[in-house]
C-alpha cells in the first residue's frame, strides 16, 4: 500500500518526497551516471537552471512551471540524468537546507 505524505498548503510546490537517491552518499551519485559536475556548486548547468526558475518566477510564471523549465535546462546540459533525479537534484538546490 502507498502512503500519502501531507505537505503543508504554504509549502513550495517543488519540494519533493523522500526518495531512495537521497540517501546515496554524493560521490556514490556522480558514480551512479551523474557527471560530478553537475553536483558542483559552481557547475554551468547549475547557475542555468536557476536562473532559469529565478527569471521565470520573477516575471509571474507559477512555481510547478518554473520548476519544470529549470528541470528541461538541467536535462538539455545532462540529457544522461534521468527526469526523477533532475527533479530531485534541483530541488536540492532551491532548498538546500529543506
């Protein structure tokens, strides 16, 4: 059976539920197929894909969009990383404290 796990009505709509990537140390992760650059805190990809969302939400653009477009940058610079671990990686950097 699948459980349901409730996310407060303030929440951001991209904060993802736990998932068994995130428990992989982030060296295992760059040797699981993610460049390692992409980990990195001065990473190309990194400051495109949030720019990306920052400008998006900025000029109205509701979050799950945002989200999404940010998620589509990532992917066309690491078309190698799979949809659910785009997702994960970003939201990871837009709550790096969550």
């Amino acid at each position: 059976m699948l459980s349901r796990r409730l996310i407060p009505v303030n929440a951001p709509m991209w904060t993802l539920p736990d998932h068994p990537a995130s428990a992989i140390p982030r060296k295992k992760q760059a040797m699981k197929g993610i460049p390692v650059e992409l980990l990195s805190e001065s990473s190309p990809s990194r400051d495109a894909a949030l720019r990306a969302y920052s400008a998006l939400r900025a000029s109205g653009v509701i979050d799950p969009r945002a989200f999404e477009a940010a998620v589509t940058v990532l992917r066309h610079h690491h078309p190698e990383t799979q949809p659910w671990h785009a997702r994960h990686i970003l939201a990871g950097w837009l709550a790096p404290d969550a």
